[in-house]
C-alpha cells in the first residue's frame, strides 16, 4: 500500500500516530518507508509525507484497514490530514521479464 498525505494539524495527526504501530503489527504489517522529504524526480509532490507498506496478504491488509482499532485512530487521521492511498500486488518471482 502506498500513500502520501499532508499533514495540516500535527496535533491530531500526532495522536493517530500514537496508536498506529501497535495495531499496524497485530496484522502482521510491515513498515518499508516514511519519508517527510521524499526526493522528487519527476512531476509535482506536494504532499508533506510518503509512506509504503507491506501485509502478507490482501486479507490481513483488509483485516486491519477495516478493523475497529483502526477505525478509531482514523478520525483522528483524517482530522489532521488529507491523504491519497492505493493498494499494489507484490511482485513474484517471474513477474519481470529476464528473472
């Protein structure tokens, strides 16, 4: 999963972080990046954070995503932020071309 957000009120946006990590991990989530000062090389970016995720599975992605902990700390998410999300397949061995 890949987002990007700005974030508008750290305030709130600082108590949805609070409680984040310990729901992300009982699904079995895994945090690939965090970047407030990704690197542009094409294009505009103004959002003011990146994030990459990763679940075992599109279940466990759905399980937390839908969850009533994280429903919880979603308000204060969107009270402190304004985000874009979308969901991409890993890729498997013989994915690309030539491995």
């Amino acid at each position: 999963m890949i987002s990007r957000m700005t974030i508008h009120d750290r305030a709130q946006y600082d108590k949805y972080e609070e409680r984040f990590m310990e729901i992300f991990e009982k699904f079995k989530g895994k945090m690939l990046s965090v970047d407030e000062e990704p690197q542009v090389v094409g294009g505009e970016w103004n959002a003011t954070r990146s994030v990459l995720i990763e679940f075992p599975d599109k279940p466990k992605l759905f399980a937390w995503l839908t969850s009533t902990e994280y429903q919880e700390i979603g308000q204060f998410r969107d009270a402190g932020s304004t985000a874009e999300a979308i969901i991409v397949k890993g890729l498997e061995p013989g994915d690309i071309p030539g491995t």
